[in-house]
C-alpha cells in the first residue's frame, strides 16, 4: 500500500513538473511583438509587432519626477535614430506618486514641455502584483530569457533589439543619450 502511495505522488509530482517546463518553455518562447497596449490617445493601442526591424527603448514615466528632464534626451534619441530606434514612454504611478494626472493631462505636459512626439502608453503600473504584462516579460528572466530587472524608480530603460528580445535594462541614473545605451544603437 505505501508503495502505490509513493508511486502514485511521484507520478503527479514528475506531471506537475512537466505541465511547469512546457509553460516555461511556451512564455520564453514570447516577443516583445506579442504585446499590445493602450495607447495615451484614448481609443488607439501601441502594437509592438508594428515596430519589427527596428530596436525598441521602452521606458517608464512620470512628470513630476527629477528625472522628469530625460524626456528631452528621450526625444532626441528617437529623432537621431528613427531609422533604427522606437522610443515607447509608459507613465506609471508607481514611486512617490510621481504621476498623479490622467492620461489626457499626461500628454499635454508632455508636448506642451519637452515636445515628445515618440508613442506614450496609456498609465500603467509597472511593478507588484498590478504590474502590466508587458512589464513582467521585461523584468522576469524565466518570460524574457535574459535576465530578471528590478525597476527601482522612474525612467527605468529597457532596450530590446530588432527581433524583439530583451539586449539590457539601464537604471534611472542612466541618460537615454549615454554611450552604454547608444552603443547599440550605431
């Protein structure tokens, strides 16, 4: 009787084990094509399978934060390589209550100070239990095939390449302009 008990717990824990490497395996097998967002502009959506070919620099956001001025830096990288580069900004609530406005005002300051032209998602969280998908692929290795990320603060970078993979994620402190993000982009 004991052994068909161990037999039995054996089997259902080897499936189970099984079942968790085939998700694994199905979640790395992801993109970031495979992720569409709301847009800032109510009623449009940011398809990131739009952006095949080209490197992706995705950020999260706040307007009132003192990294705040990198949008401008964020602008100029999208301007100097369009050809090879989308910038995707993500506003997002999440340190200090940094970005406390809706999505409408959110898009005037932005045009309005620093004449961002580069797509804006509609606010998201972007870490705990709330964060959005797209998010958890960025900062988990076990969905992106990296590396795991810890977004610290705002205007944490993360920068994908021309397959949609994961290159590197850059910490706050890190300019959109300085060379450990634009050396991959020459």
């Amino acid at each position: 009787m004991l052994l068909s008990f161990v037999a039995f717990f054996n089997s259902c824990a080897q499936k189970k084990s099984e079942a968790s490497k085939a998700k694994t395996k199905e979640l790395m097998g992801k993109s970031i094509y495979d992720y569409k967002v709301p847009a800032l502009e109510e009623g449009k959506e940011i398809n990131f399978a739009d952006f095949k070919g080209k490197k992706i620099l995705i950020v999260n956001t706040a307007s009132e934060c003192g990294f705040t001025p990198q949008y401008a830096d964020l602008e100029k990288v999208a301007q100097e390589y369009k050809d090879k580069l989308v910038v995707v900004g993500f506003p997002a609530n999440n340190f200090g209550g940094q970005e406390p406005g809706s999505n409408k005002e959110i898009g005037a300051f932005c045009q309005k100070n620093f004449g961002v032209t580069f797509p804006l998602a509609a606010k998201v969280s972007v870490k705990g239990s709330d964060a959005a998908p797209i998010f958890k692929y960025l900062t988990e290795k076990e969905l992106n095939g990296v590396k795991n990320s810890t977004i610290m603060w705002n205007f944490t970078k993360f920068l994908v390449d021309e397959n949609g993979k994961l290159i590197d994620s850059f910490v706050s402190t890190t300019k959109p302009t300085d060379e450990a993000i634009t050396k991959y982009l020459k």
